[in-house]
C-alpha cells in the first residue's frame, strides 16, 4: 500500500489548503471536514 503525505496549511481567511507533498494533489475548503472530504476524493480521482 502506497502511502501519501499531505502538508494541510490555514489560510489567513480561514480556510484550508492541502498539498500532497510527493504527488501532483492539491486541494482545499472552508473547513477542515470539508477539507478531508476533498482530500479523499481528489486521491480517489488521482
């Protein structure tokens, strides 16, 4: 099993972005449940 490793980082409104630091995934939300949901579907479409 391949595992990747995101570096989540809050923005100055608020928001979260998370940036796989070994594959080309980048997304990011309002909220951090928001962000863990887009984290997971941005994987499963990579």
């Amino acid at each position: 099993m391949n595992e990747l490793v995101f570096e989540v980082t809050q923005e100055a409104d608020g928001g979260f972005v998370a940036e796989c630091l070994s594959e080309n995934i980048f997304t990011q939300a309002h909220n951090w449940e928001e962000l863990r949901q887009n984290v997971k579907k941005a994987v499963s479409a990579f």
